[in-house]
C-alpha cells in the first residue's frame, strides 16, 4: 500500500508479508508482518532498499493472533491529512 504516513508530501511504502514467521517459534500458524518504509529512504538511497531490516517500522502479530500483513487498509479517518492505519488479524 501506498499513503504519506509522515506528512513530507510522498507516498511512504507499507508490505504486508501473512506468512512472515519472525519468531520462527510458531510452526503452525503463521504470526505475519507488516513493514513501513518512508518514502524519503527509498528516494535517497534506492540501491540500498533491498531488505526487510531497512524498514521504520515493523508490526508483528501478539501473542494469540497471526497473519498480521494479510489485509490492512489506509486511509485519513481522523482528518489530520496523514495516513491512518488499520489492520486485520485472525485469532488462533
């Protein structure tokens, strides 16, 4: 997905990734990931964006719950002209 997550006018980067298992403890379900890179990082430096570990920041599923990054949605629902965020996760 794309939105201006920081207000400095582009568009910042969200990948949703279901079947990440960071933990590589849950073997039967997958806990899923959710990465934000800022747009002004990939615009700077594009041949350096090449991983996972160059995301701001990164939402993994608590405890109970999995495939965070399989659905999410971005909008600006609170009128502040920034992207608003909203996720999906099932439960085990």
């Amino acid at each position: 997905g794309l939105a201006d997550s920081d207000g400095d006018g582009l568009s910042d980067v969200f990948i949703g990734a279901p079947r990440d298992n960071p933990s590589g403890l849950n073997t039967t379900f997958y806990s899923g990931s959710l990465y934000l890179f800022l747009g002004q990082d990939i615009l700077t430096a594009p041949d350096e964006f090449l991983g996972m570990e160059k995301a701001l920041t990164t939402w993994h599923a608590p405890k109970g719950y999995r495939r965070v990054g399989l659905a999410f949605a971005l909008g600006d629902v609170d009128g502040d002209s920034l992207a608003d965020l909203f996720l999906l996760m099932g439960d085990d």
